[in-house]
C-alpha cells in the first residue's frame, strides 16, 4: 500500500505541530502551577516550603520554554520577569487583609495601644457620663449618649433596652457601663480614707 506524497507531507506538518505544541502546554501549565502555590504561601504561609516551589515551577517552566526555540524562550522570560513583580505588588497589597497578615500585623483593632490619641481622649471623655441603652446587654450593646450611639459592655450585670446607664471606665476601646442607679450606689458606699498628719504629735 502506498502512501501518497500529499498525505505523508499532511503528516510531517501534525508531527511538527504536535512536537512545537507540546513544550509550549507544558510551559503555561508548569507557569499556573507556580501561582497557585505561591497564591498558597500567601494564605497559608508555609515557613518558606510553598514559595520555594513556587520558584522551582517558575524555572522549569522556563526551560520547556527555552526547549520550544531561543525566540519564544526569551520572550516568555521577558514575560515572566513583568508578571511576577506584578504579582508580588499585588500579594503585599492582599496579605495584610488575610486572617495571618490580621493576626502578625498590629493594628489598632487588634492593639488599643495602637489607637489614635485622638480616640482614647474622646472615649475618656465619656467617663461619667449618663445615657440609656438602646438594646438589650446581656454583655454588650448598643447605648445612646448626647445624641450618639456607642457599642458598650455591661460591668456587673444585664442591662435592659431603654434602662439608665453610666459610663464608668474605659478600657482599651471597649465602653464598660453601668446602670445608672448601681454606679450612684457604687460611688456614694465609697468614702475617702482620712489623711494622717505625719507630724502630729
């Protein structure tokens, strides 16, 4: 049976494609790989495991890229060199947003310490001060004080929706009150101790 020189030239062109295609798969799917498992290392840091992998993917995608012809190989390097910063512009951007980048980074949510000076003072401000509470606190609540609203906690006991309350301290940036009538009792059963005159005979 003989093949007919059309058909056996048809054949070469599939062998050739095939053999210039197959390196070129490999090289984009060895390049996804990398950034999943560097996507990875962003979320779920790994001590350095994920990225070095990550970096081991991106190299040998880089050499069945070479392994296509010097042209194609130096262009997707060159690709490679722009998209990585990119993504590791947009990796310091993100990180800090993930639960580990929340629980490393100090942030005035996480540390009162952190809070604006601004902040503490306007909250110490409050110290003493009446209002009522709008919900119910079990624990904490909401309460209304001059026309504001703020997110409180109860210091002894629950406090019902529209009960009298009284700021008694500040901690951190929590709000800590009272019911109005308990931190009157409170502050009426404490008496000044007398001072001593050192030197009086």
């Amino acid at each position: 049976m003989s093949i007919t020189p059309g058909v056996n030239r048809r054949t070469r062109v599939e062998h050739t494609l095939y053999t210039a295609m197959y390196p070129i798969l490999w090289t984009f799917l060895f390049l996804c790989l990398a950034f999943i498992v560097a996507v990875l290392e962003v979320f779920l840091p790994s001590g350095g495991v994920f990225g070095v992998l990550a970096i081991g993917l991106l190299i040998t995608s880089i050499v069945l890229a070479f392994q296509v012809n010097v042209v194609f190989g130096s262009l997707y390097t060159f690709f490679v060199c722009l998209l990585v910063p990119v993504f590791l512009w947009y990796a310091l951007r993100m990180w800090p947003k993930t639960w580990i980048g929340r629980q490393i980074l100090l942030t005035p949510e996480n540390d009162p310490a952190l809070c604006p000076n601004e902040e503490l003072q306007a909250l110490k401000q409050l110290i003493g001060k009446r209002g009522l509470a709008k919900s119910k606190m079990l624990l904490g609540g909401l309460i209304e004080i001059d026309g504001n609203r703020y997110s409180a906690v109860s210091d002894v006991e629950p406090i019902d929706s529209g009960e009298p309350i009284s700021v008694v301290r500040i901690e951190g940036t929590s709000i800590i009150v009272r019911k109005a009538s308990l931190a009157e009792n409170t502050a009426s059963s404490v008496e000044p101790l007398p001072l001593e005159d050192p030197f009086a005979s």
